[in-house]
C-alpha cells in the first residue's frame, strides 16, 4: 500500500485560511455550547469557569470524535467545503481520529497549521490531512 507522506502535494490540500475558519467556527459553536449548559445547569454556583473548562475539554473531545469519524468532518469543516483524510485519500480509522483530537490539547499547536502546506502537528502525527472536498 503506498502512502502519499512525502506526496502531500498529491492530495488536494487546503489552505490556511480554511483552516483558521475552521479553527473559529468549531470553537465558536462549542463555547457557545458550554456557555449555554453552564447558564442553564449551574446559575447557582460561583466556580463557573471551572465548571466550564471541564465542559469545554469533554465536548471539544466528543465533538471533534465523533464529527470526524463519522463524517469525516466538523461543522466549520462543512462549512468551507473541507474533510479530513487519510495519508491515501481514504477515509481515517478511529485511532487516527483519537490521535488527531488528542493531539489538539498539545500547547501552542493550534498555530501549527498556520504554515505554507496548512499541515498541522495534530494531522503529522495522526496521518491525516485537511483537503477540500470536491
């Protein structure tokens, strides 16, 4: 089976810009998410923003999972006409996708992608790429 790693020019990848749109619509609509169980469930307690943090990490877990196993992209995704794939155009399996979201909590790498291939640390090490969806 041949890999395309050092063939990413083969893929169709995106851009940055996508990317970063991505990054801020998928945020968004999870903070907003957060916000909105936090204001509904626990009105009566001081420490919101703890509760809120533990929301955030659980839902941005679940969301980035289950939206890019089983869709192979996230809302902002959809949104800029973008998918994650494999290094061979297939769709990823659920250890790549677990990687991939794992990887998302490394410090500062949220800029990693922010370079001319818009290949991020979480997709180098998941094996995945962000490539538009024709």
């Amino acid at each position: 089976m041949k890999t395309l790693f050092n063939q990413d020019n083969l893929l169709n990848l995106t851009n940055s810009w996508r990317r970063l749109t991505n990054l801020i619509i998928d945020i968004g609509l999870i903070r907003l998410f957060c916000a909105i169980l936090i204001y509904q469930n626990f009105r009566l307690f001081d420490n919101a923003a703890i509760y809120f943090f533990v929301y955030f990490f659980v839902i941005l877990c679940l969301y980035y999972f289950i939206m890019e196993l089983t869709l192979g992209k996230t809302i902002g995704k959809f949104f800029t006409g973008t998918k994650v794939v494999n290094l061979n155009g297939g769709k990823p399996n659920s250890s790549e996708i677990a990687i991939r979201t794992l990887c998302r909590f490394i410090p500062f790498e949220l800029f990693t992608f922010l370079n001319s291939k818009a290949v991020g640390l979480h997709d180098s090490l998941s094996k995945t790429r962000v490539v538009f969806d024709i």
